[in-house]
C-alpha cells in the first residue's frame, strides 16, 4: 500500500520509548533520497546530484525528519520543514503537543502545496524520567488540524502517514481525514535503533520504500541512538 511518509511513536519490548519515520515514493525523484544522520539530525536528502524534477519540488522532498536532543530528553519527528518549526518552538519552551504541533504546521503553510494537498504530519516525544515517556501525533488536512495523545504499549507503535493506501490498488492516493490519529498500530520491537528501522523498512511496501529512521531512547545512556536504512546506500 502506498503510505507516502510515516510518522510514528512507540516503546520496544524493554519498554524504551522510539520515534520512527518512513518514506515511500513512486516517481524517480521521490525515490531518489536517502536519509542521512548527522548530530542527532535525520534528514532526507539526493542520493547524488540533484536532478531537475528535484529542483523542482526540493523545499518539499528535502528536509530534517528527525531532531533529537539528549539533554532536553526529547525527540521531534515531521515529514517536512515544520521538523525544524516545532524544534524552534521548543526552544521558548514550548512542549505541550497541542500547540507545538499544529504551531509548526502553521509556519510551514498548512498542507503541502501539491496536486493532492497532502497533509503534513508530526510527532513529538518527551522523556519525562528514565522510560516514562509523553507524546502524540499530528495532521493538517484541507480541512482541519487533528492531534491525540499517544497511549504507549510495549512492542508497538502508534502511527499516521500522508495517505491511507489502498490494498487493491498499491499506488492509490487516499488522503486521510484529521481525525485519523493515530491512523494504525504496528507491532514493532527490537533490541536497538537498526534493528528497528530495519524491521520497520521492511514493514513498508517493498515497491514502494525508499528510507527509514528511527530514534530509540538509551535510559542507561541517558541519550538518542539513530539509525536508518536506504533503498539506496
């Protein structure tokens, strides 16, 4: 099915907190990207050159997904500039996920400026001591802006992606409603971030896939441990 991105948060079977993020495309230059980590960053970038269908679109396909901060004990998570909005607002302390969320939409512009007005969609995960974590997912459609507090379980992962999909037919758009939050829960558990950004990789359509991303929250560590894996390497 065609979930374009996917933004989740979830605990794995050791009850640590993880923000995941998923990408999937069908044209050429949607496939083209990769995510890369840098200082606790995620972003989606080329996979090379950038190509002229890329520089066309490439304030919407090329962005931060993932920012966390060891220190502050929180992790941010977008499927497009709004990344680096709610960051900002969690700079003037801001952390109450009804604001931060749709705030960040807000500056980003609402929905994406495309031929769909494909919602933008977000995260935010707080640590609050050790484990005990606090966080919810967001939506802007054409309509309205959705957000809901996570309810966290041991081996899964609350999610919400771009579009429904459609079994019947893989690479149908179907823009889901604000009230689609969390759209879906993925039983998803592993040791470490790679094992889970694998395994969530592997979770999306294999046609389809073009990254994935996870965060995972080390209580020992005190801090983020990131991982991703690429369609292309």
């Amino acid at each position: 099915m065609y979930l374009g991105r996917v933004v989740g948060l979830g605990l794995n079977e050791d009850g640590n907190p993880f923000a995941i993020y998923a990408v999937s495309g069908r044209s050429e230059g949607s496939r083209a990207r990769k995510a890369e980590i840098k200082d606790n960053i995620v972003e989606i970038g080329p996979i090379g050159d950038i190509s002229p269908e890329q520089e066309k679109m490439k304030d919407l396909i090329f962005y931060p997904a993932i920012i966390a901060k060891n220190e502050e004990r929180y992790v941010i998570v977008s499927n497009g500039i709004q990344t680096k909005y709610m960051f900002e607002e969690t700079g003037v302390g801001y952390r109450n996920i009804f604001n931060l969320i749709p705030d960040g939409f807000e500056k980003a512009g609402g929905v994406e400026p495309d031929d769909y007005g494909t919602p933008r969609i977000g995260g935010f995960l707080n640590i609050l001591h050790e484990r005990n974590p606090s966080g919810g997912l967001g939506i802007i459609t054409k309509e309205k802006t959705g957000v809901s507090d996570v309810n966290f379980e041991r081996g899964k992962v609350k999610y919400v992606s771009t579009y429904k999909g459609d079994p019947d037919n893989p690479e149908n758009v179907i823009i889901p409603e604000y009230y689609d939050i969390p759209a879906g829960k993925l039983e998803l558990s592993g040791e470490n971030a790679q094992e889970l950004a694998d395994k969530l990789y592997d979770w999306m359509d294999s046609n389809l896939v073009v990254c994935s991303a996870v965060a995972l929250w080390l209580p020992d560590e005190n801090k983020w441990e990131l991982a991703r894996k690429n369609l292309h390497e």
